[in-house]
C-alpha cells in the first residue's frame, strides 16, 4: 500500500518532526489540536487540522475515537501516534487497523505483550533475557533500595525510589495516583533499585519479512527523577561483551513478539552484566541521536514497513558521536518546577539540530509535558560534540519562560560527564555540586540598566534633550534593581553614563532594544537588551538572561501574609491534607497540586496552625495565587 496522506496523533515537537519527514516524502498530513494547542506551530505546518474541543489530554488527544473521526473526515490513510498519548495503546491501534487505516506501528498484540512491562518482564524470562524482579509482599531491607514503576507508561511517571520499608505502602499509592493520572492506569510493580548501573537502550527496527535490525545502542544514564535529561549515540565506554549481549538481546526481545516497525528495548548494565528494563513499542523522544550516527531517518523507516516495504541492506556502523539534552519549560532554582509564558525569543545557532514544540509567541500552558525542545550535537567525535553542544547552549537566545538551559550547560561541563563516567543515580547525587544559581555575569545587569536609561531618555515625548540618568545632583546616582541581583548604581558624567569600574564603550539603540558594549578589567564584552513592562532580556557573551525590575514603589495589594502558601506554578488541586484550624508541623503535606503531568506536594514551612485555606480539590490556580496561611504558634 501507498500511504498518501498522514494524521499524526499527537502534538509539540513530535507531531512537527513527523511532518518534516512526510514532506519530504511527499505525504500530505493532518494535525489534530486541542483548543490550549489551537496556536501552536504543528498546527499551522500541517496541510489539514482538526480541533478536538478541550484542552485536556483526557477530553482530547487521549479520546481515540475523535482521532479516529478527524482522520476519516480528513481522508487521512494513515496514523502514526508519535509518543506518550495513545502511541502504546493496544485498543486504539486495533481501532486504527478496523477502521481501515494504516497504523503505523507495531501490530496491537505487540504492544499489548510489551505494554505491561510485568508481562514484559515474564516473555523476557522465557527468553532467557535477565531481569530484575523482587516480591513485594516478602521484600526485606536487604532488597532495599527498591524501585517503584508504572506498569503502562514512561518518562518517569509512576516512579519512586523506596529507601525504607516503612515507605513502600506511601510510595506505591503516590505513584499509582501519578500513573492513573498520567497513563489511565494506576497498575505498579517494584524491582530492586541499582543506582550505579547505567541506562542504556537499543534502536530497533523490524519489517513485515522477519528482518529485524538492533541499530545501534544510546546512553541514557543522566536522569532528573527517572526522567532522561542527556541522551547520546553510541553509548560510551561500553564492554564489547556488554554491547553484543545488548545487540543480541534487543533482537531476541523483537523476535520473541513478532514486532515490526521501530521500538526501544531498554536496559540496566553493570559493568558486563545486563538487565532488561522494558521494551517502549513506539519512537523515542531521543531516537534523533540514532539518526545522526548512523544516517537514517526513523520515521521514514517507520513509513516505509507500515507500507510492507523491507529493510534492505545492512545497518551502518556509526559515523561519530550524537548527544540531546532535553530543554524543559522548568526552574532549577525552585526546585525544578514547571514554568509557564509567552515565548519572545526563541533562538539556536546552526551548529546543532533543534526539534522544537515552539517558536516565538507561543504559549507554555498547563496542560503538557514541560518540554519545549530538544537540541542535538554531532562531532566526529563525543569531546567534539560535547564542545558544539555546550557552545550552541551559551550562544542560544530563549527568552519568555524560564527553561533548564544553563543548567543543561553546567551538567554537560561536569568533569564526570566529559569523561563519561556514567551512572543512573549521578545528577541526583552531584546537582548540587554541579548546578547553581547564582546570579553569573556581572555585567548583565549593568547592560540591562544602561541600555533601560538610554531607552527611556531616546523614546521621551517631552525634555527629549536631557541626557540618559541626568540628575540636578550630579554626584547622586541613580539606582536600578533586577530580581536576585546586586543593585545597579550609576550616573549621567558630561552626557555620558558610567558605572564604577565599567566602561561604556558604545550604546546603540533601536526602538525597546540597544546593543551595549562594555569593558570591564580591559576585555570588551557586547550585549544586546531588549525591554519590556516587566522584563528586560540580555543576551550575552555568557548566555542569554531574563532580569525583572523591581518596582520602585510596591502596591500594598500585592503584600501576601507572613506564612503564605503560594502556588509555584499554574496548576490544578488534587489534593487538600488540612482543613482550617489544623495543626500542622514544618513538612507536613498541605496541598496537592498536578501541573504538566506531575504532582508536586506543597508542605508547611514551619510548625503552625492553618488559616485562610483558600483552594479546594479540582480548582484551578495561577502561579502565586494564595493556596493557605500557616500561622506560627506563638511561644
């Protein structure tokens, strides 16, 4: 069969990577949209679009008989899933193929052996595939630590690190709650937790003639929470035993459920040791590395089985070194939680492949998962590729909601991971030590001052002559002041700003921009500033900045209560653990709120008595809102 037209079932980056390769191959395509995702680019690059009404994936891109209808309405012959959403969902598959399309995937029995991974892990025994298995009910604390799973999905949904016995139950109710939440079931299983042993997985692909090839091998062993932050192709410094067991046993894995199509089987390795984790019966979030490597395009192999075409040929050895690290809508800073905004700049040098969910003036909601993009290196070379990536990082520009840009920055440049020293615990064990938040380049703040007297003095109606930062006292300064930085003092000398021990070489400005040069202890370093009502963006030699001014006068309506509760992120309630008048000690959970597929706890910060409970389970609210007042007790 000839596919001719695509629906892709999904949305972000994924739905735009799938269209890029189908026209390329000359298939028309067809999105469908939630109304939060009504704006965002896959929608407009599609050839036809159909809203699904709501914004909840459960109400949306999760209902398969609306995905189903769009494609009928739209004369779409084909469906490829994507990832996450309905891509391992065995019931909706078999609904593709019965409504006559072409699914584009593993047959529905496939996924339906590998999409419980505890009957994943039960074919894998009779396989002969080691694994990791442990029982719950006579788990002792010699088991320990013991790894809480999610049986039906990923990305680190539904997952939990037990250190304790006495933890198990409360860890296996928080993660079924997030898998329910996250999947649409709420099925769990442990297994013994090896912090040192590394993530890596093996690329598959299988036609519809009993050719099945293992292309090749990716370490996944940098991980925040269980979820893949730092993907690279191929894994390095792996044991030629370790690497044929992987390559052999991925194969075996394919074979033993007749797949075809692209998957992922996963693995712990320990020195030579290997243990299968599961099987994702879908493309990978991280499948560009592959690609880089070895030459190939996925999703075009994807196309060409579902059209019964065979894989022809022989896999190519890897050609250099491919790493991804994932760029998450996420603040390092307050506790790696997700962020919502308005993009307004979105920027990357040419040096790297960027797969984006977004481009300027799109909006990060609620909704979704917190990543917008994701940014691939390749070098002949993985000190090569590590250089570009790094360097691609700094000189990006992302501007209009905090993302882990630097942070993916300070985590490439750790010494354990230049040398590839690698292990699934290591960014939890080390992130303090390799991640901070420090306020960084000094000048940035001075530029973004300058550049904000110079705006203002350029762009007056009235007294249009008077200088930038004129005073009737010259010898005063003038003050500026962002958010987590030392303030900015500065004067206006003979028509000419200065700042201690700074030069200002030149300042240029166009409308709410300038490029500012400045020179510091003899180096020159030049700056472009972009102002706002409530921002000011600096992109420099170190990186790109978003300050916020502090209001030089503060309105008494926006002064919170001493012990205030305040949502970090837009998100909805849960989960309410007090009732006004408790008592509370300092830890104890207070609220529960859901925000981009994951459950943050928000605790009492001390030990008080509540007041002012202002949220009830199922509301929504925005970042900053009051969610309840702990009242100290006084002594």
């Amino acid at each position: 069969m000839t596919i001719r037209r695509i629906l892709v079932a999904n949305r972000g980056e994924i739905a735009r990577r799938v269209f890029r390769t189908a026209r390329d191959l000359g298939i028309e395509t067809v999105a469908v949209f939630s109304d939060a995702d009504a704006d965002m680019p896959f929608v407009a690059e599609a050839d036809l679009a159909v809203r699904l009404p709501g914004s909840a994936p459960s109400e949306t891109y999760l209902r398969g008989d609306l995905v189903i209808d769009a494609a009928r309405r739209t004369g779409a012959d084909a469906i490829h899933p994507g990832y996450g959403f309905l891509s391992e969902n065995a019931a909706f598959a078999r609904d593709v193929e019965a409504a006559g399309l072409v699914w584009i995937g593993p047959s529905p029995e496939s996924i339906d052996e590998m999409g419980s991974k505890i009957r994943a892990k039960e074919i894998m025994a009779a396989a002969d595939v080691p694994i990791l298995s442990v029982d719950v009910a006579s788990a002792t604390d010699a088991d320990l630590p013991l790894l809480v799973k999610a049986s039906a999905g990923g990305g680190g949904r539904g997952m939990r690190v037990v250190e304790r016995l006495e933890d198990l139950d409360g860890e296996l109710a928080k993660a079924q709650a997030e898998a329910q939440s996250a999947f649409g079931d709420g099925t769990v299983f442990v297994e013994p937790y090896l912090p040192r042993a590394r993530h890596v997985e093996v690329q598959i692909l299988a036609d519809t003639h009993g050719t099945v090839w293992a292309v090749g091998d990716r370490d996944c062993s940098i991980q925040r929470r269980h979820q893949k932050v730092v993907e690279e192709a191929p894994a390095p410094n792996l044991s030629d035993t370790a690497r044929k067991t992987l390559h052999t046993a991925a194969r075996a894995a394919a074979e033993a459920v007749s797949y075809r199509g692209a998957g992922t089987v996963e693995f712990l390795v320990d020195g030579d040791r290997v243990f299968f984790l599961e099987m994702n019966t879908r493309l990978q979030v991280e499948h560009p590395v592959t690609e880089q490597v070895h030459g190939i395009d996925l999703v075009a192999a994807q196309i060409a089985i579902a059209e019964g075409k065979p894989l022809e040929g022989e896999v190519s050895a890897p050609q250099g070194h491919s790493i991804e690290v994932r760029l998450y809508a996420e603040d390092p800073a307050d506790d790696w939680s997700p962020q919502t905004g308005t993009i307004r700049t979105f920027d990357f040098p040419e040096t790297v492949r960027v797969d984006s969910a977004v481009e300027v003036g799109s909006v990060v909601g609620i909704h979704y998962d917190a990543m917008i993009a994701k940014v691939i290196a390749h070098g002949p070379d993985r000190t090569t590729a590590l250089r570009i990536l790094v360097d691609a990082l700094r000189r990006s520009s992302v501007h209009g909601v905090t993302t882990n840009r630097s942070a993916l920055r300070q985590i490439l440049e750790a010494q354990p991971v230049q040398d590839a020293d690698l292990w699934t615990s290591m960014l939890e064990e080390h992130a303090d030590a390799w991640i901070t938040t420090e306020a960084g380049d000094p000048l940035v703040p001075v530029a973004a001052a300058l550049a904000e007297a110079t705006i203002a003095a350029a762009s007056g109606r009235v007294l249009s002559r008077i200088p930038a930062g004129f005073r009737n006292v010259p010898s005063q300064s003038l003050t500026r002041e962002y958010e987590g930085h030392e303030p900015v003092r500065y004067r206006s000398a003979a028509g000419r700003l200065t700042v201690d021990g700074v030069t200002l070489v030149s300042i240029d400005t166009f409308g709410s921009a300038a490029e500012v040069l400045l020179e510091a202890d003899g180096v020159t370093r030049r700056y472009w500033v972009e102002t706002g009502e409530k921002h000011v963006d600096v992109d420099g030699p170190e990186g790109s900045t978003s300050l916020t001014p502090v209001p030089r006068f503060v309105d008494p309506a926006d002064v919170v209560a001493e012990g205030s509760l305040l949502a970090p992120m837009p998100a909805a309630v849960t989960a309410v653990q007090v009732a006004d008048g408790d008592r509370v000690s300092k830890g104890d959970p207070v609220v529960v709120l859901e925000a981009m597929k994951m459950q943050h706890t928000i605790t009492a910060p001390s030990d008080g008595v509540v007041s002012n409970l202002a949220v009830t389970v199922g509301q929504q609210v925005e970042a900053g809102a009051v969610l309840a007042v702990i009242e100290e007790e006084q002594e």
